[in-house]
C-alpha cells in the first residue's frame, strides 16, 4: 500500500490501484473525494476556504484553497486522466463548526459552497459526514472507491 497525504490546500490523485489518499485533520476544512470505478482512478481534495470570491490572485496560484476552485480542478485532472463525468463518485467530509465559530461559520460556508457547485453541475454526492464539531481524516482507497472517515477513535464508511 502506498500512502498519499493531502495537506491542507492541497489535492492528490493516483490511477495506482494500491493507492491509498489520506487528509488529516479535517475541521471547518472540506474534503472532497471523486472517484470512476471503472478505470480506477481517484482523487481527495482538501479544502480551507468555501470560494475565491475576493481573492482571485490566491486561486491562480493555489486552487485547492478553495471548494468552488478545488474540486473544479480536481475533477479536470481526472477526467485529463480518462475519468468521465457521469461515472464519478463524489464523497464529501468535514466542515465541521470549530471552535464556536458563529461568526464565520466557515464548515457550513465550505459544505454551501460544494452544495452549489455540484448542483450547477448536476452530480449529487454519494455520500457525506459533514458538520458538527469533531475533526476527521478521511481516506480513499482506490482499489475499491472505498471512503472511510476516522474520527475519535471510530471508523464510518462512507
């Protein structure tokens, strides 16, 4: 098994069967799996900030800081790579509430903002732990498509 972390504002994919992508440390930060099961080619993308909105010049340089931007370009890469659209499997996990943060809100912004994009685009999410207050790490194994969500001690499949 080789192991692919994804730090924060960050994206990995992999076309390697034995792969394994990991995020650690997901809060209010988003993490976004996609993944055709036909050709077995997968990516995790994680997420700071919901749009690029005001910072333009942030999204040319690093993309994967934002979900509207991130998983765009995320998705290009696959489809780059031979994915097709309608096959891809999109799983999603953090945006938690951190801290209080009442004020910013920033989870929910980040779920909001994935919520928009996919719907513009017409993909539903396969499946999603989003929201509440814990931190996750997420992982997707790409033998299988497989998203499992690691929090406190406790493994979900997604």
């Amino acid at each position: 098994m080789n192991l692919h972390i994804v730090n924060i504002s960050d994206m990995k994919f992999s076309t390697n069967e034995e792969d394994v992508i990991v995020t650690y440390s997901l809060g209010s930060c988003l993490g976004v799996t996609a993944y055709d099961p036909k050709i077995k080619i997968g990516g995790l993308v994680h997420c700071l900030l919901p749009t690029a909105g005001a910072a333009r010049e942030k999204a040319r340089d690093n993309p994967f800081m934002f979900v509207n931007t991130g998983v765009a370009m995320m998705v290009r890469r696959l489809m780059d790579k031979g994915a097709e659209k309608s096959r891809i499997i999109f799983k999603a996990g953090g945006g938690a509430n951190m801290r209080n943060d009442t004020l910013f809100n920033t989870g929910a912004r980040n779920f909001e903002a994935l919520e928009t994009l996919l719907d513009r685009n017409q993909v539903k999410l396969a499946a999603l732990d989003v929201g509440g207050t814990i931190p996750r790490t997420m992982f997707l194994h790409l033998d299988t498509g497989r998203v499992v969500v690691r929090s406190l001690g406790e493994e979900t499949e997604l």
